[in-house]
C-alpha cells in the first residue's frame, strides 16, 4: 500500500517540476532568423568557414535560398551554401 502511495506522490511531484512545452513557430515564421540575421549583415564583412578548412573574407553583397554573393578583392563570387560551415561578421563596413 505505501509503494502505491509514493509512487503516486512521485508521479504528481514530477508532473509539478516538469517544465511547460514549448510550442513549435508556425510555418510562416519558419527561417525568418537567419534571414534577419543576413539583413543586418548586408553589405558589411563577413568571413565563411567553408568544409575544407578554408576561409573566404568579403562583403556580403546578396544571398539567396541556396547561395551568397560575396564581393572579394573586387570580384564578384558566389558560394553555395552547402558548403558554408559558418557565417559571421568580419567587423568594417564594405
């Protein structure tokens, strides 16, 4: 009798510090982050950690749903984004 009893005071206690769920964003919200994120980061530095190890510097200068455009040592280059480990800001204005 007192196993049945603790393990239902266990269950109510767990049910009590159990955190709320989170609910998931709606599908219209969905990849709005990192779009602001490249918004802000328009026509400004940026370095691209690619898969290989190599780096490529260079002011972001558009982006698009499978690529950005970089402007390096004034040429145009655009990177695939399956390739890009990471993107982030390189400091300075282009």
């Amino acid at each position: 009798m007192d196993e049945t009893r603790t393990k239902i005071a266990a269950r109510t206690d767990n049910q009590k510090t159990a955190k709320p769920e989170k609910k998931p964003l709606p599908p219209e919200r969905w990849g709005l982050f990192d779009q602001e994120l490249l918004e802000k980061l328009q026509r400004r530095k940026v370095r691209l950690l690619m898969h290989d190890g190599s780096v490529i510097q260079g002011a972001l200068v558009g982006y698009n749903r499978y690529t950005y455009t970089l402007l390096v040592n004034e040429r145009v280059l655009c990177v695939n984004k399956g390739f890009v480990v990471t993107l982030e800001k390189a400091g300075g204005e282009a």
